[in-house]
C-alpha cells in the first residue's frame, strides 16, 4: 500500500512537471516586448507594441514559428531608464529568446550592461547615433541612425534649397545632442557656419525666446530637431511669430498626431523620414495600414511599420535557427532582409537601414499631405 | 524685445491662473494639493471631449466641463481630502500625489498618449500691432486673467459666501461656532479650485497642448510661482508667475537657450535668498 502510495506520488511529480515543462517552456517561443505604454512617451511606443503584436498575430495565425505559437512578453518603459532597467529584469525572468527594446536611447544605455551580461539579442528603432559604438554585439538598430536621417536633411538644405544662413533649433536630449553634432559637422564640411543655435528641453511649451534670437539672426532655413509636442509648438509659434523662412523638420512632424496640433502651418514644411505609411502607392503597405487602423483604431506612423519589420526579421531568424541567443545574434549578423518599408543588412555596428527621403507637406482640404522631393540611400557596398 | 515680453507675460498668467486653485485650497484648508495640476489637465480634456466628441459649441462645451469639473471637485475632496484631513500633513500630500498619478493614468487609458488640442474660443489668428504679434488666444488670456484676479478679490470682500470662506480659512473652530457648515465650506472649496482649474485648463490648452503629463509640467511652474510671490499670497502669486514667465523667455532669447532653465532657476533662487518669504509673503514674528 505505501508502495502503491510511493508510486502514487511519484506519478504525481512527473505529471506536474511536465505540466509546468509543456505550458512554460517548449509551447511558446517568447519574444520581450519593452517599450513605453505610459508616460508621454507612449505616444511612440504604443505604436510600437501594437506593431509586434501585428506581427505575432500574423505568425501565429499561420501556425506560428515551426509549429510553435509566439507569445510577446510586453513590459512598459514609460519614460524613465528605472522603469526600463526593471522592465528588462521582468523580461529576462521570462526567460525569451530575443527582446524587441524601446526607442528611446536614453532607456536602451541604461538597458545595455545588463543586455551584454544576459547575452540577449536586443533589436529597436533608435536613431541615436551613439548606441552602435557602443561595443554592443547584442545590439541590433534596424531604423537609419541620425548620421543617415540627419546627413539628407542637412544635404537636402544645403544642395536643393540652396541654404548659406542656417539656424538649428535641437532638444536637450541624448537624441537632439547626437543630431546636432551631426549637422554641425556636414556643415563645417561644407563651409557653412550656422546663423543661430538654441536649444530647449523637451517639456518646454514655450518656444517664443528661442525663436525670437532664430528671427534676430536672419536666417535663410531653420533646421529643427525634436519630439512629436516640441515639435508641433516649434512649427506652430514659427507661423504665429511671422518666421517666414522654410523649415526642416526631424521625423517627428511626419507624424499624423503632430499634423493635428500643427493645423495649417504644416504648409511647406519639410520633414525627413523613413517611410510615409499613410501615403506610399505600394500596395503592400497599403494593405498594412488598412489592417493596422482597423485594428487599433489609429493611423500608424513610420517607426510603426519599421518595428513591424524589426518583429518579422526577428521571428525569421527565429524561425532559421531556433530560440538560441547566440545564433539568433550570428543569423542576424549575416543575413539580409527584405521588409515591408525596405531592404535590412546590418553592417559592423549592426546599423541595419540606410534609406531615408525627405517630403514636404501642403495642406489640402484641411489635412497634411506629404510631397516626397527626394530619396536618399546611403546603404555602404 | 516687446515680443519676449508679451510670451513672457502670457505665460505668466497662465502659470498664475493655474496656481490659483491651487493656492485657494491652501489658504482655505492648509492642504497642499499637488494633484491640481492634473485638475487642470482635466479641465482642459474635458472641453476637448465635449467639443470634439459630442460636437458641441465650444461655449457648452465650457458650461458642460465646468459641471463636469464641480462634481470632480467634490469627489476629490471626499475621497482624498476630507477622510484624512484630521492626520498629518504629510499624509494629505501624500494622498495628492496619489490622486495626481491616479489622474494622470486614467487620462493616458481614456485619452492615449497623442497630444491633443483644444480650440481657442478666439481662433488661432494674431494681431500685428507695430510688428509685435499679439495672439488673439493671448489677449484672451491677459483678459480672463484680469477678470479672474478683480473678480476673486470682490467675491471674498463683498459677498456672504465669500467671507464664510474667508473665516473657515483662518479659523475653522471659530467659523464652526459663528454657525458656518465647515464640511460645507471645505466642498464649497474643492469645487471652486475645480472650476478654477477649468478655467485654466480651457486656456492652457490651446497653447501647451494636452497629454497626460501636462499636469505635472503645470504644476511645477505654478508651484514655483507660487513660492517666489509668497506662499498662500493672490497678489503675490501673479507677479511670481509673471516674473517666472518674462524671465523663461528673456533668458531664452538674450542670453543662452542651452542653459536657460539653469539661469532661471539661479535668478529664483536668488529672490529667495533675499526675500525668504517671496514677493509678498507675510514676515513670520517670532514668538517669544
């Protein structure tokens, strides 16, 4: 009977382990998920996990990675890097295979000690220059860096609009720092020195003293780089403050949230971006953003449809090499692919894009709408 | 430099406007509301909600929110003011800040993330006037503000209820046995800061934008220009915000950008340091 009860138990053991083995371990293949839900800098982020939940949805519906059901691990970055350090912990806890990281740099420098000790491939949207010279080789950017986005625009001022007198106007930020060496640097290449420099912090909502010392300096363009709200009080106070003089804005202003708060003085402004979801002809990515609004009940924007390629070149490496780390990182090192909004390889750095296009907007019947003047592909042989 | 001071001013008022609520719960219940901020951002979410989403007028929408705001008002106070008003100072702060990430959250999952805006009841248009663009939403601000600041000074000196207020905020046990319903008062209060805070909100709006974290980034410069003009002083609440205002933007455009906030802070601390107690605050005797 105490054998019978042995045996019992045993049997017991056994059962609940594979129990816990089946639900947790070999059922799922988790990805991580971390990028910002709260905070004002869910603005971008939410778009961005809706993004990967787009991709996982798809995958899983087809059955999956090999059979195996993606399941994404979402943990919220808000806008603190405390928030994304534990946020990563929560992740790595979970014990996934890969991360999708946040876009934010100053988040992704706090997460990079610990991405190196856990040997876990982390791919995100940054443009911060700084973030591939980092020695990170876990590290993979997949939307073009500031040298690339910041390189056309400046280009784009200076050969097409035929700019000498250029006044920057940047943001406080690791993101507007990094840019604004950048520019100064294509600048001095080209023998121009800028007519004004100011900067502000990215919860300014008052642009009146920086724009005033812009408008003193008489210049020819005004070069801007700043987040979505900055951004829309910058090119609005600019119209109010009679700043007549064309305007190239950073990527934030193709955003259709910011043509919203910007109204009519989005006409003429220049932006540089990556892609235009909401306006390409491609029918793909028609039929992508179709899906997308239906979805989400928003319109998405173009860090959106990179990270949805960031979350499909992911799971196709997962799907080649399986849910190890370490050759997930060596697959993506090696291997190009074709996304929705174009074509990744990563170099040395494991910088993966290298396209960027400059547009500029006219209002027509009230809304924003994006002329695209020239595409740039700095993509190295 | 007329230019400067004009944004300076109407940034001024705009702070001053939205520590006024604030200031009038202090001085009534000696509760330090860091949550007001986020009244603020409600009243401003609220017009935006009705005008947008119903579609109506933006004067309803006003009248609407302003109702919208009242009943706010009182649920704040039953909730986190009056259950532990009788405990330690630290706790009602405490409690603020509870209700402000409260706030704060249950705007991000209602509204989202996106900045929005809110009309001006004047449009978007300006006035040049000798080259110096007065925004028609930045007359409308100097003027409520005028309005508010006469209109809140002839309420507490002329009218019954404004002097039944006045005696809760200096003595609430003496008010009780003159026959004031303090409780009553305490709500009457809550509900005035709440349509202050809509007040403000209607016209920060249009300007700042509204996101969920546009309470906090009120707050803090209210809160500045509130200590800088006195601490619980009205007067002095409308000089601090408007020196707060013109020295933001003067500091921006004359001087440097980069370390603009650096610079204003030092001048701030500075006035502190020669006048502890603000521009009016009221001298502290020593008791011997």
């Amino acid at each position: 009977m105490n054998n019978f009860f042995k045996n019992l138990s045993h049997f017991a053991l056994v059962l609940c382990l594979f129990f816990i083995f089946a639900t947790t371990g070999l059922a799922e293949v988790k990805v991580g998920v971390i990028s910002s839900q709260t905070s004002s800098l869910a603005i971008l982020g939410q778009r961005q996990i809706n993004a990967a939940i787009l991709a996982a949805e798809e995958w899983n519906e087809k059955g999956g990675i090999n059979g195996t059901k993606i399941r994404l691990i979402i943990e919220d970055s808000a806008d603190k890097t405390t928030t994304a350090v534990t946020a990563l912990d929560r992740v790595l806890g979970k014990n996934v295979c890969a991360i999708l990281g946040p876009i934010y740099s100053f988040q992704l420098f706090a997460m990079f000690p610990e991405v190196k000790k856990e040997k876990i491939p982390m791919l995100s949207t940054s443009g911060t220059r700084k973030l591939t010279q980092m020695d990170n080789r876990w590290y993979f950017r997949t939307y073009p860096h500031d040298g690339i986005t910041k390189r056309a625009y400046t280009l784009y001022a200076v050969e097409e609009l035929k700019s000498k007198k250029p006044a920057l106007m940047s943001v406080t930020t690791e993101y507007g720092k990094s840019g604004h060496e950048i520019i100064t640097n294509i600048l001095k290449a080209k023998g121009i020195a800028p007519v004004a420099e100011t900067w502000h912090e990215k919860a300014d909502k008052d642009m009146t003293g920086q724009l005033m010392r812009v408008k003193r300096s008489d210049p020819d363009i005004i070069i801007s780089q700043a987040h979505p709200s900055d951004t829309a009080i910058i090119l609005k106070q600019q119209r109010d403050l009679g700043i007549n003089v064309p305007h190239m804005a950073s990527s934030a202003a193709s955003m259709p949230s910011v043509h919203k708060l910007v109204g009519e003085a989005m006409e003429g402004v220049y932006v540089e971006t990556v892609t235009l979801p909401n306006f390409d002809p491609d029918p793909n990515i028609r039929a992508w953003t179709k899906k997308y609004i239906e979805k989400f009940k928003k319109k998405p924007d173009s860090f959106a449809l990179l990270y949805y390629d960031t979350a499909n070149f992911l799971f196709e490496a997962i799907k080649s090499v399986g849910p190890d780390r370490t050759k997930i990182r060596d697959w993506l090192e090696t291997t190009r692919y074709k996304g929705l909004a174009g074509q990744y390889k990563f170099d040395q750095e494991h910088n993966g894009a290298f396209f960027a296009i400059i547009v500029q907007y006219h209002i027509k019947d009230g809304k924003a709408v994006p002329e695209l003047k020239k595409k740039y592909d700095f993509t190295p042989n | 430099m007329i230019q400067e001071i004009v944004a300076g001013f109407s940034m001024g008022c705009i702070y001053a406007l939205a520590g006024f609520g604030f200031v009038l719960v202090y001085n009534a219940v000696g509760a330090v509301n860091f949550a007001h901020g986020e009244l603020v951002m409600f009243g401003g979410y609220f017009g935006y909600a009705f005008s947008t989403h119903l579609g109506i007028p933006l004067w309803l929408a006003f009248a609407t929110s302003l109702l919208a705001m009242a009943i706010l008002g009182i649920l704040f106070n039953q909730v986190a003011y009056l259950p532990i008003r009788n405990r330690p100072v630290s706790t009602v702060i405490i409690a603020s800040i509870g209700m402000s990430i409260l706030l704060r959250n249950s705007a991000l999952a209602i509204w989202g993330p996106d900045p929005l805006k809110l009309n001006s009841f004047l449009g978007d248009g300006a006035i040049n006037i000798g080259g110096i663009v007065f925004l028609r939403h930045q007359l409308l601000i100097f003027a409520v503000t005028a309005f508010v600041f006469t209109g809140q000074s002839l309420f507490f000196s002329r009218t019954a209820i404004g002097r039944k207020l006045q005696a809760t905020a200096q003595d609430q046990e003496a008010a009780k046995l003159m026959g004031i319903k303090v409780t009553r008062m305490i709500n009457l209060t809550f509900i005035l800061a709440a349509l202050l805070a809509t007040i403000a909100g209607f016209l920060v709006a249009p300007l700042w934008f509204l996101d969920p974290e546009v309470g906090l980034a009120i707050i803090v410069k209210a809160f500045i220009a509130i200590v800088i003009g006195g601490f619980g002083s009205i007067p002095g609440l409308v000089v601090g915000g408007i020196f707060l205002g013109l020295t933001e933007v003067l500091v921006a455009s004359h001087l440097t950008s980069e370390y603009k906030d650096v610079i204003s802070f030092f001048i701030l601390i500075t006035v502190l340091m020669v006048m502890p107690q603000g521009f009016f605050g009221e001298k502290i005797a020593e008791k011997v």
